[in-house]
C-alpha cells in the first residue's frame, strides 16, 4: 500500500488561488489607499488655492480701498486750488464761494463720483455745501475741521452708517495761511465693483453697528452679525444666504478663516474683508464675498470615484490574468499592478517605459492587456492634453462672458435714458434702473405689461412691433404731469424659433419740447405786446395770397405817438402799445390776424372781408381806440389812429405791394385826418404809387449828382468810462429849401429802384474822406451796407480804391449789415464781410436778434460787433422776455469773441442792466443824439 493511499488525499488550496486571494487584498488595498491619497491631496490643493485666491482679493481689495482714498485727498486739493477760491473764502464771500465751485460741481459728481462737498471757513462755520451728506451724528465734521486747522494736514476717514463713504478734508492755504477748509465724500460705490470684478463672486457691503433710526428697510438686517447690508448682488438669493451664514459662525471667525457651508444644495465659500475705520467709529464697514464652490467640490469628488473605478478595473484585470497564467503571467501582472496607479495619476510616459513592447509571437490576454494599457496611456494623455486645452479656452470665454454680462449690466442701469425690451407680443421682459426712478414703479408692475398701456401710443402708425423706428409717445406720471419721451426702436437677434423682440431706447424731451413752444413763441410774436410780428404776419398773408383768399389788410400808425414818448417817455409808450394791444386782441382777436409792425404800427388781417366790411373794423378800431383813457406822467393823453385798408387780391397779388399799397392808404388817412380811415382804389394806388416813385427816383438821381445829402453821425459810448471813439454815419437829404429829409422816404425807393448801391458808395466815399481826418484822434466811422450793396461785385475793388485814394486807415472803419441781409443770403454775406476783412476793415451786424436764426449763423459770420436789436433793450426794465433775450446775445457773443453794442439807450435806467449783461457799447439818443459831422468834429468836408 502507498503512502498516498495509507495517509488519503490531502486536500489543499491552490497555489494560484493563493495567490489571487493574497493579490487580491493587496490590489484592493493600493487602490483604496490610493483612492484617498489622490482624495487628500486634491482636497489639499484646493485649500491652498482657495486660500491663496482670497487673500489675493483681500489685498487687491484693501489696495482699492487706498487708491480710492488717494485719490479722493488729491480731488480735494484740486478743489482747494481752484482760481479765485481761496480769496472768496478768506474773505467769506458765499457768492464767490458759489460761484468759484459750481463749475466744478457737475464734473465732480458726474466723472469723480462725488456725492458731497462742504466748505468750511477757519472758525469752523460752514459756508457753502453741495451734493446730500450722512446723518451728522455719524460724522464728527466739527472734529475733523479743527484737527486740519490744527495741523495744517490733510485728513481722510471712512464712515458707515446707512451707506460707506470716504471723506477727505483738505485745508486751502491763502498765501500760505489757512482760509478754510474743503471736505469731499464719495461712496464706495465704485469700490463694491472692483470687488465684484475682481472676485467674480456675489459681493455685498456689510455696516455692523446701531441701524439708524431712519432706516426702514429690516429685511436686509442681519441680526447674528448686529449689522444691515448697505449693498448687495443676487439679492434674492444672496440675501438668504447670508442670513444662513450669520447663523454658523462670527464675524471674527469669518475674517480669520472662510467659511465653506451647504446652502439649497450648493456648497458656499464666505469670506470677508474689514475696511479700515477711525478710532471713534460708531459702525463699521465689511465686504463680504460669497463664492459657489460646488463645481470643484463634486469635481473633487468625481476625479476620487475615478481613482476608485480605476483601481478596481486594474485589480479585476490582474485577476483575470492571473486565472490564465501562473507564474510569468504574474509577474507580468506584478508589473502592471503596478503601472496603472502611476498611470491614473498621469504619469504616461512612466507608464509607457514600464511596459514593454509586445514581441512577435502568438498574443494572450496579458499581451492585449499591455499593449491595451500602453494605448490607454496615450489617449488618455491626448485626452488630458485637449481637455486641459479646452478648460482653458472655456474659461477665457468664461470670463469673457462675464465682462460683457457686467458691461452691459452697467450700461443699462447707468444710461440716463428709458432702456426697455419687448418680446414678440409688445409685453416689457426688461426696463432699466433709470426708468424705474424716473417713472416711480416698482420693476414687477411693469414686467410682462403691454409697452403701449404704459407708454400712451402715438396718434400716427400702429402699435406692435410694426411701429417706425422712431416716435414720440406720453408718459403720464403719478403725480399727473406729461412727459413726452423719444423712443428709438431696432429690433433684436431672432431666436432659434423664429420669434422676434425688440430693445427700445427712449429719451425725455419735455423740457426740449417747452423750449421749442417757448423758441416758436417768441419768433412769431412781438415781444412788447404779445402780438404776432411782423414775419408772422407776412407769412400769414402770403399763404391767403397763395390760396387764392380775398380780403383785406388794414394797416394802423397811431397818431401823435412821438408826443407821448416825447413829453412822459419811452416806458410810457411803451405801455400805451401794450394797452392798444390788448384793447383790439379782446375785441378783434377773433376776426383775423392781428400783429405789431413795430414802432407804433399795427395791423390786421381779414379773410374773405369785402370793403364794407373792412371800412366798418377800421371805424370799430377808431371807436375802440377813443374809449382808451391813457394817463402818463400827470398828462392825459388821446390815442387815435390812423387806418389804411388795402383789399387782396385787387392791391396787389404778393405780400410786399399788399403792404405798400396799404402803406399808402394809411398815409392818406394820415393826411386826412377827419374819418381817420382810407380805402384805397386800384386806380388811385396805380397812380400815387407811380408818381411817388418817378419824384423820389428823380430827386435822388440829382442828390447824387449835386451832392444834395448830407452826413450826420451818433456816437457810440463805452459804458465802462462813457468814452466815445466810435461813431455811426447816419444820411440825410437836403431839400430845394435847405431842410434835411429822413432817409425813411427815400431809402425804400432808392433799394426798389436800384439806387441803394450808388447811394452806398456816396456815403463810402465822403466817409472816408472824413475818416483820413478822424483817424489821428483814434475815432472810427460805422457805415451802413444795404442788402442789395452785398451783390455789387464791384464794391471790393470801389473799397480798395477809396482807401487808397483817401488815404484812410481800414482799421477805423467799420461795415454794417442788418442781420435780415445776412440770413436772406448767409452765403453772400459771409463772402462780402470775410472780403471787407481781408482788406482791414472791421465789420457789425446790426439789428441782431430780431431773427431768432442769429444763434445758428453768428459763429459762422466774420463780424468784429454785433448791435443787439433796438426794441429788445427799450423793453428791458419791463420784459423778462427781453432780459433772456439780451442776456443770451451777450454770453454768446462773447463766446464767439464779439463785441455787443445795444441800441435804442434811452434812459439812464439800462445802463447799469447792460453793464451787468456785459455789453461794452451803447448807442441811443440818452447817450447823444445825430448831429452834422462837421457840427460834431470841427472839420470842413470838400465835395467831390
């Protein structure tokens, strides 16, 4: 008998199973152990970059911080620097001080974001301030005020309470003494952005301390933390955020170590930065950062399970190996085991010099495995290669994104415009932060309404997205006033299903639009009465004409009025035309168009009147005006008048013959002088028209040729030392006895004949014979240049010539044209003066402003003076009308580096008023009346 068989079978495990048993437990342990090292150490690394990221925010934030502080001292020694400051407030003149700042204050608080400035004197008291400031029992500005005068240092300090602010009193040294002290805040507003920008986290301002007692908004107080948020992003979900945070650590803790919690799911990173405060602080200031984590905490988590399923894909397969191979296949398997941890931390190339090549021979499964294991490790190394590429890309673009979101977040809620989206139904999905403040309404009211119920449509176009580009829509406030807005639409990107929205820009244009009623206003009517003027009548008369209407013109002077200017003044005239006025617009108003001509003249317009008709409302007008009881200076005066009536179309078929045939009426009225009203006939206005013309055509003729006119001048004053080197050269008529005519009745037929420019050139010629005398006393000659004058193409060479001839310097002689001239033909114009110039000439524009276009022309003509139209500076005691008027003519001629000179000063009343418009020259009979230029200078002029 055998051994085997006396001692039986003994039934033992199999070396293999032994050795995948063992290989097992030992496999198995390398991959939990290197599951939670892969676990630790990224954990770890994530610490060491969270903890390195916050106090990289934290210093950038504090450096913010400073530089805001910096700057804010710099902005208040720029302010305590500016001109004329320092004296104003030395002497503690407020207006000074006003004035000096004020300029100032618009790009302070637009551009530097001040929202606060105080000026103290060097007792302590305050003097001026602008912009709203904190609670006074948050700011110790008396403290701060003595501290600087003490020290002569600047001073800067950091105050919390319903907001933060920065503050930094500077003193402003007068001749190295301190005069005062000026003290600028600013919130740290553009601060809490930086934050944000630089965290890329939800950032909010924290006060901790007592909440004032004005502050009504507990929702945002945060009782664990004894403070209230001051500022927020997200604050729907920030707000309950914090509120959690609050409740799982301190303040104190926070600032030492951030706090990492679970907040709906998600996992938060808190952090907190303290602002520096002063020593008698009541509340301070943090910023808090709240960062969501939860991107790297799972990706933490899924790169472990990655570690796990990767050792245990290894050890499966080791076992696997090992059941088909013993002892060479093991060691194999050995060596594998223990590439692929290397291989799961990225070690590829290690991986790859560690397994060799498969030899030529017929492959197994630890063969396939190798060979499977090497290409594993380059796929996943080019894997890892485009990955990390991709991760970098898409958090360039990340970031990208983010900037934009921000920029046109910004954008929208700082634009001072009404920025509204629509979707493809016209309901609002978005409306800015300007319009909510503007319009008083809480975001939620407007969303999802339609855009016309809440912005009235217009009554022209369709509503929808249909609508022009641009219109003009009201919104009605909830105090009940109307606001007109602008709106510009365009439309949208179309989405992906084809919808269609649109963004709508609106602008405010109620103020424009009063200014453009307030423009069209004062250019139609006359400024004295009320009335229409006369542009506004002749452009009313032209369009009956071109209508074809029938009708007639009543054309009123009213008599004796130079009497009442003359014996009780100029204000009294002036009222008595605003009594007439307001006696025919209360009676007449209805029938037509009534207007002032200008000086005493009125006139009427009646559509579709016949003769009876217009003979009864001029004999209305006389009843009318008798009934008037005018008293004046212990004087009663009558007002009567003397009526023209010229019927259309029958006198004339165009506006200019209308009113000269109704001129003519009206002089034949005049010259009655019993019924005080005339209705002219078409036979009679033929013949009086022709031989007026052939008289005053012919007498002119020989005037000229005789050298029958006469010059005569007017000084104008510089009212700063009532010097006069400047004078206006006025012409006159001599008639057969000797007596001199006005130019009145013989200038307009002279420029409808063509004689104006012959005239023009008479009076060039013997002003400048006069001017070689006048030149030595250092007085110069204005000459007045009709429109027709600007179209002679000779006048530049006549000019020439003259002065040559004459020997007169060109700088003492002045060329005026009316500004109706200039705008009637601005080219010319500007060609004719910039030619006079080139030849040293100085130019004016005279009777400037009754145009209401000179503000667009007057920077574009090349004029050295402008003359401020005469019936604005009479008016100036009694119109405000007149006082806006004059007062912008004269800031805008200065800013075009012209000189101003008023006419019609009749009373010692305007001077002081035109002084403080600061207008240099003034011209009328209360500073010297027409006079003979011999008369005037003393001097013998020759004929030639």
């Amino acid at each position: 008998m055998s051994v085997t068989k006396v001692h039986g079978t003994r039934h033992r495990l199999s070396l293999t199973w032994r050795v995948i048993a063992l290989s097992s437990l030992l496999l198995l342990g390398l991959v939990v152990l290197f599951s939670w090292l892969g676990h630790a150490n990224l954990t770890r690394q994530f610490q060491e970059g969270r903890d390195e990221h916050n106090e990289r925010h934290m210093r950038e934030i504090r450096l913010a911080l400073q530089r805001s502080e910096d700057s804010l001292r710099q902005l208040a020694a720029l302010v305590a620097a500016a001109p004329h400051f320092g004296p104003a407030l030395e002497q503690r003149d407020q207006s000074d001080i006003l004035e000096s700042l004020s300029p100032q204050w618009p790009t302070l608080q637009l551009e530097a974001g001040i929202d606060e400035i105080l000026v103290f004197d060097s007792r302590g008291a305050q003097l001026a301030e602008w912009g709203e400031g904190q609670a006074q029992s948050v700011r110790p500005i008396q403290a701060w005020v003595r501290r600087v005068m003490d020290t002569e240092m600047p001073l800067t300090a950091l105050r919390c309470s319903t907001d933060c602010r920065q503050y930094a009193a500077v003193p402003v040294l007068v001749e190295g003494q301190s005069a005062g002290i000026v003290i600028l805040s600013r919130s740290l507003a553009d601060v809490t952005r930086q934050a944000q920008q630089v965290s890329g986290s939800d950032v909010a301002l924290l006060v901790t301390g007592a909440m004032p007692d004005d502050r009504g908004d507990t929702e945002r107080h945060l009782k664990a933390w004894n403070g209230h948020l001051v500022a927020l992003t997200r604050q729907e979900e920030s707000l309950s955020l914090l509120r959690s945070a609050s409740q799982q650590a301190s303040m104190r803790e926070l600032l030492q170590v951030p706090l990492q919690f679970r907040h709906r799911g998600r996992d938060i990173e808190l952090s907190a930065v303290r602002m520096e405060e002063d020593s008698d602080r009541r509340s301070t200031g943090y910023f808090l950062m709240a960062s969501d984590i939860t991107p790297q905490i799972r990706a933490i988590g899924q790169d472990t399970r990655t570690l796990m399923l990767v050792g245990l894909g290894g050890w499966l397969a080791a076992e696997l190996l090992l059941l088909a191979i013993l002892l060479s296949p093991m060691a194999r398997l050995r060596r594998l085991a223990g590439v692929l941890p290397v291989l799961a931390h990225g070690g590829f190339a290690e991986a790859r010099a560690a397994i060799p090549r498969p030899r030529r021979r017929l492959s197994d499964e630890i063969d396939v495995l190798e060979g499977t294991t090497l290409e594993l490790s380059s796929q996943l190394e080019t894997l890892e290669q485009e990955v990390s590429a991709r991760g970098e890309q898409l958090a360039e673009r990340v970031e990208e994104l983010a900037r934009e979101r921000d920029f046109v977040g910004s954008l929208l809620d700082t634009a001072r415009v009404f920025i509204v989206t629509q979707d493809e139904h016209g309901r609002i999905s978005l409306v800015n932060d300007y319009a909510l403040s503007v319009m008083a309404v809480r975001e939620e009211k407007l969303l999802g309404r339609h855009f016309d119920d809440v912005f009235s449509a217009p009554t022209v176009g369709t509503t929808g997205l249909a609508v022009p580009h641009q219109e003009e829509r009201t919104l009605l406030m909830t105090e009940g006033r109307h606001r007109t807005i602008a709106w510009y639409h365009a439309p949208l990107p179309t989405g992906n299903d084809g919808t269609t929205a649109r963004i709508s820009v609106g602008l405010d244009i109620t103020e424009r639009k009063a200014a453009e009623a307030r423009l069209t206003w004062l250019a139609e009517r006359d400024v004295l009465t009320g009335l229409y003027n006369r542009r506004y009548f002749q452009e009313a008369l032209g369009s009956a004409l071109k209508q074809g209407q029938v009708g007639a013109v009543l054309l009123m002077d009213l008599d004796q009025f130079k009497d009442v200017n003359e014996l009780s003044g100029h204000q009294a005239g002036d009222r008595l035309l605003r009594k007439v006025a307001d006696t025919l617009f209360q009676e007449l108003g209805h029938r037509g168009v009534i207007a002032r001509l200008g000086g005493d003249e009125f006139a009427l317009l009646l559509e579709g009147a016949d003769a009876e008709q217009g003979v009864r409302v001029a004999q209305q007008i006389n009843h009318l005006l008798e009934s008037i009881r005018f008293n004046a200076g212990g004087r009663r005066h009558r007002v009567i008048a003397s009526t023209g009536i010229a019927l259309f179309p029958a006198l004339g078929d165009n506006s200019t013959d209308l009113m000269a045939n109704a001129d003519v009426a009206m002089y034949k009225a005049k010259v009655d002088g019993i019924q005080r009203w005339h209705l002219l006939s078409p036979l009679e206005n033929a013949k009086d028209e022709l031989q007026e013309r052939v008289y005053w055509v012919e007498r002119v003729r020989k005037a000229l040729k005789n050298d029958d006119f006469a010059l005569m001048v007017q000084p104008i004053m510089r009212l700063e030392d009532r010097d006069v080197r400047h004078y206006e050269v006025l012409l006159r008529m001599r008639d057969p006895g000797g007596n001199l005519v006005s130019p009145g009745r013989f200038i307009p037929l002279a420029e409808r004949s063509g004689q104006i420019v012959q005239i023009d050139r008479w009076v060039l010629h013997h002003s400048l014979q006069a001017l070689r005398q006048l030149q030595e006393r250092g007085i110069s000659l204005a000459v007045n240049l009709s429109g027709q004058s600007l179209h002679d193409d000779g006048l530049k060479q006549f000019l020439a010539d003259e002065l040559t001839t004459s020997g007169a310097d060109p700088n003492y002689l002045i060329l005026e044209i009316t500004e109706t001239a200039a705008v009637t033909d601005f080219s010319t114009a500007r060609g004719v003066l910039q030619a006079m110039r080139d030849l040293g000439c100085r130019t004016a524009l005279d009777d400037f402003g009754v145009g209401f276009s000179s503000f667009h022309y007057l920077g574009q003509l090349p004029v050295d003076y402008i003359k401020i139209d005469g019936s604005f500076i009479r008016s100036l005691p009694v119109s405000a009308d007149s006082r806006v008027i004059v007062k912008a003519i004269a800031d805008i001629a200065s800013g075009f580096g012209k000189q101003a000179i008023a006419e019609f000063v009749d009373q010692e009343a305007l001077i002081p008023i035109l002084q403080s418009y600061g207008i240099s020259y003034g011209q009328g009979f209360h500073l010297g009346r027409p006079i003979a230029i011999e008369e005037a200078f003393g001097m013998l002029t020759k004929k030639s």
